[in-house]
C-alpha cells in the first residue's frame, strides 16, 4: 500500500525543522518481527526541541504513532497512516550519572544499555532491564519489568512532550502505574528518565546481569523473530501455563508460529505477514478463552491498517 505524500505540505510550515522526515517509508526494518507496511510519514526528530517544534506545528487531524526498537510491536500490513514518530539515539541516547546514585536516560536507549551503564557507575536496581529487550521509552510507556523489577520501582520522573507541542515532566505517582500500564496521557510521547538506584558493587550487579541474560537465554526464543511476551499474565495466572494447557505449543497459522520454547512468544518463521501474527495470536486468545474461561489481552502493540 502507498499513501498519499503530504510530506511537502507539512514541511511548509515548519521552516525551521531540523530532523529527517520521509513519505512511504517501509516500517518492517524497524521492528523485531519485520512485517508490516509503510509509515505515511516517518519522522526522525533531531533532539527535543525538534520534537515539540513539529508537534506545536502539526496539524491536530493528522493522526501520530510511536515506534521504539520495535520489540514488542506489530505493524500491520497495510501501514500506518499519519505521522509515525522514531526517536533515534542520536538525539534521545544520553545517558548521564549524576549524584546520589541517579541516572538520566534518554528514551531512545535500550533497556540493556541503560542497566549496563547503571552496573558501571556502582549503581543497583536497574539490573532487572537487562531482561527487557525494547528501549526507555517504552520502558516508561507500560511500566517495563522482568525478574523481580519494575520501571516503577526505580523511576523519579518522566519527562516528554505532549501534542501541543509543550514539554512536561512526570513524577512517578503522576504516571499512574500498574502492570504493564501507565496512565500518563497517551499523547505524551517520552524523551527522557530520571532513576534513583542504590549504591552497589559493580562485579556483583554484573553477575546478577548475566544471571539474567542466562535465564533469558535457556527460556525465551531470544535469537527468533519475535515480539517478546505476546500476553500480560491474567491476575494469579502465567499467560503461557494457559496457553500450553489450551494445546497452542507449536500451533501455526501462515508463517506464524507460538514458541515451542516458550509458548507466550511468537515467532516469524520467515515469510509471515503481520496478519499472520496477529491472527495466530486471536486464535490463541480463542482457544485460551474456550478452554479456561480466561480472557488474556494482548502486551504486544499493534498499530495501522491490515
């Protein structure tokens, strides 16, 4: 599918734009999965300022999405329409230690580097990111955790950009946090992290990183094309007990695949579309549904048209 190129339209009014837009850019590269259609504009902004310069600028009626790493995320096939907004770690990958055990942490870091910097610096409780394979961004945007922590536990303040084009900075009891959820406004796109650790031994943090990545290693198809865990876990429940019991290990629908290794993962065996994917997903929420009674929800985004 190709959209309409309103890329020159929206560039006349904003002279002073600083960062690379492009119309019709393909969205798969982008994204662990790698499927899905094209952005109708893909905006790569140069730093905040650029940010909330074209977002003050662009017209309310045209619809904006946010990609990460594309980790935990499916773009649908037949693209997405409006602006589709990627920070790049150009402008959004500081990573600053500052007193009192503190990192700042631009949005477009990935988890991982951001727990390794924390290790470095002698700083404890960020180690859990070393599990979660997307960047701060989303981190910030569903409460991120793995092994034991939560982006709630360590997090001062958000800071990102609304809409309005207007910069605003979130206390943690002001994100709304719960699992895998965050009740700061939607349109709020996050640009940087301020965390609070503890002090800690550098060699120890670095081990209890490396448990983790062995962990990781030995249960989740970590090498597959992937999306992460596609379900949150149900109140009291493990999303992928539920899932085996429903007889979904190994089920296939196109080029889509449920792990075999870990049955709350989906795997892109090579040529799946998105629609594969997201069809073996429905049918796995059917099956869960008819043979449990629950209702599991997707953690995996999806955005655009099929």
């Amino acid at each position: 599918m190709t959209f309409p190129d309103i890329s020159a339209d929206i560039t006349a009014t904003m002279p002073q734009l600083r960062g690379r837009i492009t119309a019709n850019e393909p969205l798969a590269p982008y994204t662990w999965f790698r499927v899905g259609g094209p952005a109708q504009i893909l905006f790569m902004p140069a730093d905040e300022a650029d940010l909330a310069y074209f977002l003050a600028r662009l017209p309310r009626e045209i619809p904006v999405s946010v990609v990460g790493l594309g980790s935990n995320l499916i773009v649908r096939d037949g693209g997405v329409e409006g602006v589709v907004i990627r920070l790049s770690a150009k402008g959004f990958g500081e990573i600053v230690v500052e007193d009192g055990c503190r990192l700042r942490v631009g949005a477009a870091v990935p988890d991982v580097k951001a727990a390794r910097a924390a290790a470095e610096a002698g700083v404890d409780g960020l180690a859990f990111y070393r599990g979660i394979p997307g960047a701060i961004g989303g981190a910030l945007r569903m409460n991120a955790g793995a092994h034991g922590g939560e982006t709630k536990d360590a997090l001062i303040e958000a800071r990102g950009v609304d809409r309005a084009g207007d910069v605003r900075v979130f206390g943690v009891a002001d994100m709304g946090y719960s699992y895998r959820h965050c009740s700061a406004p939607d349109d709020v796109i996050f640009t940087q992290a301020l965390y609070q650790g503890r002090p800690g031994d550098p060699a120890t943090i670095i081990a209890e990183m490396d448990r983790i990545t062995a962990a990781r290693e030995a249960s989740q198809p970590i090498k597959e094309k992937t999306g992460g865990s596609t379900f949150k876990n149900p109140d009291g429940r493990k999303a992928w007990q539920l899932i085996d019991a429903a007889g979904c290990r190994g089920l296939v629908v196109g080029d889509a695949q449920v792990s075999e290794m870990h049955c709350n993962f989906l795997i892109n065996r090579g040529r799946a579309s998105a629609a594969d994917i997201e069809a073996l997903g429905e049918e796995v929420r059917r099956r869960v549904r008819e043979t449990s009674g629950v209702e599991l929800h997707w953690e995996i985004k999806r955005i655009g048209v099929a």
